[in-house]
C-alpha cells in the first residue's frame, strides 16, 4: 500500500462546479497534511494546511478526519484558473514529507 | 513570486560532465530539501539538511552530492549522471514549528542529460 494515495482523475468539470479530492495515508503516526497546487511545468505552491477541526480559505475547504486516515480538498464555484494538479502532502514526523501521486482538475467554460 | 531561487532554471548536460545545481533562500529557514520529479508524477525526495547538516538521504546514488555551504544555500553537484536523470529538480526550505513543516518550493532546475 502507497504512503500516500490519491485519486489520479483526470476530473473534468463545468466552471462553477463543485468538486472534491479525497486523500489516505497509511503512517498512523502522522503529524502534518497539507494541499499544494501544481501548474504545468511549474513548481508545487502551498494551496493550505490541513486541521483536525477543519480549514477554509474563501472557495477552498480542506478537511482531516485522523480516525480513517483520510484527508479532503473541496473546491466551491470552480474557475478556470484552479485548472491544475492538487498533491496530498504527509509529514510523517521529521522532516520525511511524502507526496501523493497528485489528482489532475480541468474546469471547463 | 517564489522566495526560494534556483539557478540554472535549465540545463542540459552530457553523461561525462560535472555541473552544480544552486538554491538559495533568505526567509531563515533551517531545513532544505532536493526533490527530482519526473513527467506527471508527484516530487521524490532525495535529501534534506537540517541546520546545515545533512539528515536525510533516500538512497540517492552518489553521482549525486548534495553540499550545504550556509544556511542560506544548498547545493547538488552531478557527476557521471544518466539520461534516467533528466527530470525537473526542485530545492524546497522550511522553518521547523510545532505545526509541522510546510515546504516552499524554487521553480525548479529543469535538467536534460544527452
């Protein structure tokens, strides 16, 4: 079983959709979850942190539920722009940070 | 704008040559990392320097050599390296906190071995 999995997509949405990625991991013992967002050809960018009582940032809300292991990005009012692969990051403690294999969004006009 | 710098932003490199990759940061961060990302497939993690000392290797073959000079700046000297090489090498930093260790990424090195 992988670290770190994510549904690889590719998720085809109409803009103004409501889409959502889910994410497991399989070290218990993980401390850190994080979403990043990645452009073609572009670096990884920090897209939010995740918290056991749950974050949101304007259309973006991410969840962690520690009991099943399992983490969730929703994207509210879908725009072109968010048109990206979306990674599913763990720390395991330390400095040992695992990607997923990351879930690829098109939003289409 | 990324806040951590990384030069060449391209390179192509024959098998027999010996380059170096640099990174730069200048948010204080104590921990830096080299990831190789290959074609649609998430960053691997090669090694991490935490206050300059080397503390993760996963096992990266030797023809790559990571260097820490100073806080600041992290380098990864290629020697000897393999067309498998080319991929997209990516430095990172982070400051350790109690709420974990979100990573800022350079754009990356985009190498091509020949």
């Amino acid at each position: 079983r992988k670290e770190v999995e994510q549904d690889p997509g590719p998720f085809n949405v109409p803009e103004g959709a409501t889409v959502a990625f889910n994410c497991t991991y399989s070290n218990s013992a993980s401390q850190s979850f994080f979403w990043y967002r990645q452009d073609c050809r572009k670096e990884p960018k920090l897209l939010m942190s995740v918290y056991s009582s749950g974050n949101e940032d304007g259309r973006f809300t991410a969840q962690l539920n520690r009991a099943s292991q399992y983490i969730s990005l929703l994207i509210r009012d879908s725009k072109l722009s968010d048109s990206a692969t979306y990674l599913c990051v763990v720390n395991g403690g330390g400095f040992k940070t695992i990607f997923g294999a990351g879930t690829r969004l098109f939003v289409k006009a | 704008d990324t806040e951590v710098t990384q030069t060449p932003k391209h390179l192509v490199m024959g098998m027999t040559n010996k380059k170096s990759l640099k990174c730069e940061q200048h948010m204080g961060h104590r921990a830096m990392y080299w990831y190789k990302q290959k074609a649609k497939k998430p960053p691997e993690l090669m090694f991490v320097y935490s206050y300059e000392k080397l503390s993760i290797n996963e096992s990266v073959p030797s023809r790559f050599s990571p260097e820490c000079p100073n806080s600041s700046l992290l380098n990864l000297h290629l020697h000897a390296l393999q067309p498998e090489d080319s991929a997209l090498y990516l430095c990172a930093s982070s400051q350790e906190t109690g709420m974990g260790t979100e990573a800022f990424f350079g754009q990356g090195t985009r190498l091509t071995v020949v």
